[in-house]
C-alpha cells in the first residue's frame, strides 16, 4: 500500500520537472505492488503519460485551473467537509494532533487536510489501518472523481482509485452533502496563486519521505523500514 498511495501523493502534487522526468517510474511502482486492480492502473495512465511527455507549464497552468482556482475541486479534504464553518479550524487542529499522536511531524506550509499530505500520512500505516483512513474521506473522493469526471479530466482517475483502495462504497447522502458544503466560487480568489510548498517529515520522525522534494525519493523510501527513535 505504501507505494500506491505515495504514487498517487505524487500524482496529485504540482507539476514538476521531477515529476515530469521520473513518471515512468510511478507506473512501475503501482504495478509492483499490485495493490490496485489492472484496470485501475489502465485507468491511470494516460495522467501518467501526459504528465511525462506535456509541456511543464502547460500542466502547471492546467493544474492551477482546475485545484487552486476552483473551491469546488479543492485538495483540501475539509473544505469540502465543513466549508467556512468554524468547525473547519478545530477539524485541522485535531488531524494536525493525530498525525503527532502517531510520530509524523509535518514540515511544510500545507495544512494537514491537503490530499498529498493526508495520502503520504496514510502510506505510513498498516494497511488495515490505511484503508480505513482512507475509507473516512472517501464520500469527498468520490464527489471530486464525479466533478473531475464532468470537466473531462483524467485527474479523476485518481480519486477512482483512493475510492477503490478504500474499499467502501460511499454514502450518496454523504456524498450529497459533500456539495452542500463546498462553498461557491469567489471571484475574489480567482486571481490568487497558491505555491504548492515540498512536503516532507523531520528528520526525527517515525519515517523517512526522502527529503523535501524527489518523486523517486518518496517512493524508493516506501521500501525502508519504518521504526520510531527511542524514547519516543
């Protein structure tokens, strides 16, 4: 699961020249862990395929369009749970606190509900485990894999297999109420850039993300063992 999971980490992180370069290698990686069905890694390729041969700036452009200017494709996991509520800032520092409680120290700008942030967390984890983090979220997944499906998207291909390696079925209502939290697009935001920062975990943690930035890096380490330092 390790490896799956931080593939698609990767492939939902913004457009780089080490992802672009090294995107061969993410379709190795789900295919020698197996963990997700033939037909889902079929369903895959082709984001795997542009991402390798499209021009740079046309997929961060891309990317940029559809997840930064777009609240209603919002990697955010609680933007989509809780919309500007008030619960939306104690929801994050809980998830901030259960990452702690279990030895992962995030070191980076995202918020802990940022997608690639939560699927790197959840490759850490038994598989048991894992798939039930996964199973928490998976009414958003499936309300993004439906609203990136209707844009055309191969992206939502991705959030299939988050769904898929779940392995539940998501409430409709749950999923209906997925879109009646999203909050409406403001125009006020459509101009604004966010600059996705390199996720990584301290030094001292429980795991190594082989280092602040590298794709392959991140998915080599997937085969270290994972132990916590002693004494803590």
């Amino acid at each position: 699961m390790k490896l799956t999971l931080r593939t698609l980490a990767a492939l939902l992180g913004y457009p780089s020249e080490d992802l672009r370069d090294h995107a061969a290698e993410l379709a190795e990686a789900l295919a020698a862990e197996g963990v997700l069905p033939r037909a889902e890694r079929r369903r895959l390729q082709p984001l795997i395929d542009r991402l390798a041969t499209e021009e740079l700036l046309d997929q961060q452009a891309a990317y940029s369009e559809l997840f930064d200017r777009s609240r209603s494709l919002s990697l955010h996991l609680f933007e989509h749970v809780h919309g500007d509520s008030r619960e939306r800032g104690q929801a994050m520092i809980d998830l901030g606190r259960q990452y702690m409680e279990s030895g992962f120290y995030l070191e980076a700008s995202e918020l802990p509900d940022f997608v690639p942030v939560f699927l790197e967390y959840a490759s850490c984890l038994p598989t048991a485990e894992a798939r039930e983090t996964l199973g928490q979220p998976a009414h958003v997944f499936a309300a993004l894999a439906e609203r990136l499906d209707k844009r055309g998207s191969d992206y939502a291909t991705v959030f299939h297999a988050l769904v898929s390696l779940a392995g539940v079925r998501p409430d409709a209502e749950a999923v209906a109420q997925v879109d009646e939290n999203t909050p409406a697009v403001d125009p006020a935001d459509l101009d604004e850039e966010w600059e996705e920062a390199p996720v990584s975990f301290s030094a001292g943690s429980v795991h190594e993300m082989g280092g602040p930035t590298g794709v392959v890096a991140k998915i080599r380490a997937a085969n270290r063992p994972v132990a916590k330092e002693a004494g803590q």
